[in-house]
C-alpha cells in the first residue's frame, strides 16, 4: 500500500512553501518550549519541532534548483512568444539534454515519442498557449499511451490546467509540465530527471 500525503495538510503545505517557514515554525517551538516548560520537560517540547526540521530540510532540497518567481516570469514570456516551431523545437532540445531519443509524431494527442533506456514517453504540447486546459486533451493523451504501449507520458502548457484535469492527470499517471516545471525544463542545460 503507497502512502499519500493529503494535498491540503500542514506538512504538504510546508513543502511547497518556502523552506524557512518550516525552520521559523521549529525556532518558535523551541523558544514556547523554553518559555513556558519546566527544565527536565523543555527539551522534549524542543524535540517537538524536529517534524518541522525534517519538513524544512526536505523543502530545501526540492527548493535547491527551483527557478525563482521572476526568472519563471522571463521564460514563460519568453516561451509564449514563440512560434510552435520555434517552441516544439526548443522542448526537443530541452528532452534531448535530458538524454531522450526525440521524436516528432505531431498527430491530434502526441507530439512527441521520447526514448530512454527502453522506456517510451509521448507528450502531448500542441495546447501550449491554450488559456486553459480541461480533460479532454488528457485523456486523448491517455488513451494514446494504452494505444503505443508507453510506459510514461507527459503534458506541457503555459495556461492553467484546471482542477479537474489535475485530479485526472494524477490518477492516470500523467507528468503535467507547466510553469516552475517548464521554466526549468526549457532553461536547465544540464538536469537530468
């Protein structure tokens, strides 16, 4: 049985905050601690901020290499004044980096067959600049990964991509690539996932 944090609990919110909330929240447990225990038990409620110094560790490793706010506002104007061209042929370059055989399918779902170690990614970016994106596209990406047999496959888009096809994507095993994630795809030279 696999284990899922719920999206909205106290330590799921601390991971995708900034790491030094989860190092504030332990330097206020520590100083409630002091302040208000008797000697002999302050060092236990110390103790009980070291969750929040695990969460805040973990938040700083995922943290390490993410893009800052400004610099994902750069590059998603500057993707989004791409061509299709221009931009299929910069995602390539960026998959191609990661060590993927690219290929271009450029059919209805999938505009890309990614290979790698045997294992077979299609995504689907034609809906890049779409305002919004909803299930539909999903599934018909979905429904193409069942078809080739793929093992993986990914969705890329500026827009939102709604609450819906977000539930959606995450049952049915669906990387979604936007914004933060796109921005460093697209700028990384040298990651590797």
């Amino acid at each position: 049985m696999k284990l899922k944090m719920a999206k909205n609990s106290l330590f799921a919110i601390l991971l995708r905050s900034p790491w030094w909330v989860s190092l504030l929240i332990v330097a206020a447990i520590a100083l409630v601690s002091g302040a208000l225990l008797s000697a002999p038990y302050a060092a236990l409620g110390v103790i009980g901020g070291f969750p929040f110094l695990v969460v805040g560790a973990m938040a700083a490793w995922r943290q390490r290499h993410a893009p800052k706010p400004d610099r994902v506002a750069q590059v998603l104007g500057e993707v989004g004044a791409m061509s299709w061209r221009t931009f299929a042929d910069a995602l390539a370059q960026a998959f191609a980096r990661q060590g993927y055989t690219v290929t271009r399918r450029n059919t209805k779902s999938v505009d890309m067959h990614l290979r790698k170690d045997a294992r077979v990614t299609l995504v689907s970016c034609q809906r890049w600049k779409a305002a919004s994106h909803g299930v539909d596209a999903l599934r018909a990406l979905v429904t193409a990964k069942e078809a080739q047999g793929a093992d993986q496959c990914i969705y890329v888009s500026l827009g939102q991509v709604t609450e819906n096809a977000r539930r959606f994507a995450s049952a049915q095993g669906v990387q979604l690539v936007c914004e933060a994630e796109l921005v460093q795809l697209m700028a990384d030279k040298s990651s590797t996932p």
